[in-house]
C-alpha cells in the first residue's frame, strides 16, 4: 500500500524527534553519571580520610 506525500513526511517528523529525543536522553544520562561519579570519589574519600583519623587517634 502506497503512503501518501503527507503521511511519509509526518512519518518522517516522528522519526527525526524520536531520534532527536533519544540522542538528548544519552547525553543526560552521560551527564548525570559523570556527576554521580565525581560525588560517589569525594564521598569515598571523605570516608578514607575518617579512618585515617581513627586509626591515628591515641587514647
């Protein structure tokens, strides 16, 4: 069955925004791992600064 001029363009616009949604979704996630990661470096190490400090501690 053979589409007509205005369905093969609203096909294509639907296709373009899906890839263009998709491409900004990759890009946030990229992002907010990024951000999760330099989080998760400082966390870990304020932690091994603590256990330093308490293995350092005399009584």
């Amino acid at each position: 069955m053979q589409r007509t001029r205005t369905e093969v363009g609203r096909w294509r616009l639907l296709r373009q925004a899906q890839r263009r949604r998709n491409r900004w979704l990759e890009g946030q996630s990229r992002r907010n791992s990024r951000i999760q990661r330099i989080r998760v470096d400082r966390q870990l190490g304020r932690q091994k600064r603590s256990l330093l400090y308490a293995t350092n501690y005399k009584w």
